[in-house]
C-alpha cells in the first residue's frame, strides 16, 4: 500500500468566526470536542489557503487562535479535527480502489482506549446490521482491520473513547 493511497478520518464541523485584535475567535456550529493545545484546519470558500494553527479552547463550541497573521478571511467555513475524543459515526468511500483489501487503522494516544465498529453498505445509506469488524484499542496502541473490496461505502462507529483520550483513524483508499 503506498502511503499516497492513505487518508485520515477527519472529523468536520462548520463555524463562523470573528477576527479582532490578531485573535481569531471561533464558533462552531455543533461541539467541537477538542482541549487547549490541539491542532485545527480551518478552511473558508473566502480564501485559497487554509489555516493549521494550535487553539485555546473558551467552550465546547468556541475557541480562539492567536496569530499576528491577517484570519479575517475566515468568517465562515469548516473546521477538520484529525482525531475523535468522544463516541460519533462517520461514513467514508470504501477503500476498494486498489481492487485488493482494505485497511483501517486505528491510534489512540492517551490513557485509556477506544472501540470503533465497521458497517459496510453499497449505497451509503443502507448499512449491514452485523458490523465488518470491530477496532479495539489500549492505551497508546495501534489496531488494524482488512475490509473486503465488495463494499463502497463503510460507517465508522466509534461507541466508546476513555478519558484523555484521543482517537486518530485511517484507511487505505
């Protein structure tokens, strides 16, 4: 698998923002799930580049970046989280393109583990009731779990995430 055919499970969220004072202070439209010090990719149809930049975290809908950088461009948009903290269902494009297996990985970080079941569909709305697999993590491990190329569509569940956790999914595509 090369690593070109990888991608990142991203979480997304939309937001609206206000820029004052070289702060960037940021709401978002459902809870973000994210602490002081994680990482966010801000990406708004007012402008061609995108912003990484490490937050400080107000509220579970708010947070701000600092920055001497002009961000007023970045009123509105959508805000990417490259990991899960807390349970959510995400539903991503098989990774059947190589023709061969696919590959789901799961990485927590932190103290405890997580749980990630896989559904798989053909039409991205139907899902089999018996999950494809199950994703267990510990503290601090990686899991991996084959995909049959037979399905277009899979939904990750993720049921459960410990505390001061973090929970990061990839899949070959």
């Amino acid at each position: 698998m090369s690593s070109s055919k990888v991608r990142k499970v991203k979480r997304t969220v939309y937001f609206t923002a206000t820029w004052l004072a070289n702060v960037l202070t940021v709401t978002t439209s459902a809870v973000h799930d994210a602490i002081t010090g994680d990482i966010v990719t801000l990406n708004s149809p007012n402008s061609p580049q995108e912003i990484r930049a490490t937050i400080t975290v107000t509220s579970t809908t708010e947070f701000t970046i600092t920055a001497s950088d002009q961000f007023s461009s970045f009123l509105l948009g959508i805000a990417s989280f490259d990991f899960i903290r807390s349970a959510t269902s995400q539903v991503i494009t098989a990774p059947n393109s190589s023709g061969g297996l696919g590959v789901i990985q799961a990485t927590v970080s932190g103290t405890n583990g997580a749980t990630t079941l896989v559904y798989g569909s053909l039409d991205g709305v139907n899902f089999v009731t018996t999950a494809l697999g199950t994703l267990t993590n510990t503290t601090g491990n990686s899991v991996f779990l084959s995909i049959p190329n037979n399905w277009a569509y899979l939904k990750l569940d993720t049921t459960a995430v410990g505390a001061a956790t973090k929970l990061q999914l990839w899949y070959s595509a």
